[in-house]
C-alpha cells in the first residue's frame, strides 16, 4: 500500500506473516493487533457459515441452525469497519493502521463507515492467508487475450452493443440476440447462446410468452 510522501506498507501473505509486518511498523499496538485479527478470523469464519446456512434447502433449518450454531454472527451482524476499528484501535486514534487495515476496502466498493464488517473479515482473511494475484497488464489482459483468440478463429467481439432481447427458436431454444449498435437494432444469430448477466437480467430479456409468475417471484 503507498502513502503519499511516505514509505510503502507490504501486505506479506500468511496471516502470521501479515501479523508480524503490522508488529514490526506498530510495535505500541501488539495487543490491539492480536485483537483485531481474532475479530478478522472469527467475522471471516461466521460469514461463511451464514452463507452456507442461508443455501440450506429446506430453508427452515437453515434459518434454525444459522440461529442456534451461529451466533456469533450476531454481534458483527451490525457493526461496520469504521466501528470495528474505533472498538479495538480506538475512536479519533490510530488512524494510520486503521487506514492500512481496510485499505482494501474498493474491493467491495462500500466506504468504511458504511460497509459491514463481516465483509471486511471475510475479504482481508482471504487476502491474508493466501495472499493475492493479479496478471501482468492488469485485468484488460485478460479481454485483450480472449479476443485475439476469438478474432483467429473467425470470431467477432462487439463493443457497446447493446443487447435487448433473445431471440428464441419454435423448438423454445435460444438462437440469437438483437442488440443494438450505434441506435441501430442487429440481430444476430448463434448455434449456441451464453449469457453472463445473471439470471433475472437474463430472464427480463426473453420474449414476454416465457415470463412466469411464478419464476418473476424468485
Ligand atoms: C466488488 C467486486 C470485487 C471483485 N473482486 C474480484 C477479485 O478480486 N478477483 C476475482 O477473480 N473476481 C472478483 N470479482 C468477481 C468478478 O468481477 C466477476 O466474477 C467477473 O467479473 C464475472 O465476469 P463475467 O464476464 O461473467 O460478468 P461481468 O463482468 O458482470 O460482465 C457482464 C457484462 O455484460 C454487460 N451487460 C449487462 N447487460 C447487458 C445487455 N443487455 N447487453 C449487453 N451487455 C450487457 C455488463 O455491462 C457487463 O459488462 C469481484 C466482483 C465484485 C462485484
């Protein structure tokens, strides 16, 4: 992590290793630091468990296991970063390894006095114990690749290209989609259609004789 006019701070993978990097530059905080990361460890294990209770089918003993064997969750439940950070390292102190220990707080996109701890925990244990990758070139590598790959083999990729519904097929399987590029509407058709916005997006794009009730509900 760089500070501006100041020293970088490196994120070590292992979370002994991360402990000790957070020590070393803040020797007066030992015991604050120990604290925190048991609340990282314990917010990180009880996240999880939520959501592998909350995707127990049926829903009734998920919801009874999530409140008996889970209730620890309970006193994270409503506590943001911000407040987390001012329980252990004190309100209006420390600000410099509170910075620090939620500086990746982007990756979930919410500011600190707004995101839910329990992401926080979850987050920065993943990134502790395994540490993180990124490839050269960043993310747009990945696009850039893909699309070379998809140009050689006859392929086309369309940018801002909006898509505004699938075409489906008598036999009720999709064959196209009809975008629309620079105001103008392309339909275009396929052997195979995969979509990666989401099932509800999906969904809203079908023609209306395949909306269902009782699907709109879920
Ligand atoms: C806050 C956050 C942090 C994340 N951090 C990481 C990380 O650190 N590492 C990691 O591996 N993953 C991370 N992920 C997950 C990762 O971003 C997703 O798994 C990945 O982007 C999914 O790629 P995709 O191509 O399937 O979908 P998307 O990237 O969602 O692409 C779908 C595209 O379709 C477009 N679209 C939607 N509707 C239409 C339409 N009607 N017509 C045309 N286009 C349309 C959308 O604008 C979008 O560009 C993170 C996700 C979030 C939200």
């Amino acid at each position: 992590m760089h500070f501006e006019g100041k020293e970088i701070f490196k994120f070590p993978a292992g979370l002994e290793n991360i402990k000790k990097a957070f020590k070393d530059r803040f020797p007066e905080l030992i015991a604050e630091i120990d604290i925190y990361y048991h609340h990282v460890e314990r917010s990180a294990f009880v996240f999880t468990q939520k959501f592998i209770f909350h995707n127990i089918t049926p829903r009734w003993v998920g919801a009874l296991l999530q409140k008996i064997a889970n209730r620890e969750y309970y006193f994270y439940e409503d506590k943001t970063v911000q407040m987390m950070n001012d329980l252990v390292f004190g309100e209006g102190k420390n600000e410099e390894i509170k910075g620090i220990i939620t500086g990746q707080f982007g990756d979930y996109g919410v500011m600190p006095n707004k995101a839910s701890f329990l992401l926080q925990g979850a987050l920065h244990m993943h990134y502790a114990k395994n540490g993180g990758w990124y490839p050269k070139g960043g993310s747009e590598i990945l696009a850039t690749r893909m699309c070379e790959c998809i140009y050689k083999n006859g392929g086309k990729v369309l940018v801002k290209a909006d898509v505004k519904n699938i075409i489906v097929g008598e036999d009720g399987n999709a064959i196209g989609v009809t975008c629309s590029t620079d105001g103008k509407s392309n339909s275009i058709y396929a052997t195979e259609v995969i979509s990666t916005i989401g099932v509800v997006n999906t969904y809203n794009l079908l023609p209306e004789k395949y909306h269902d009730a009782r699907l709109k509900r879920i």
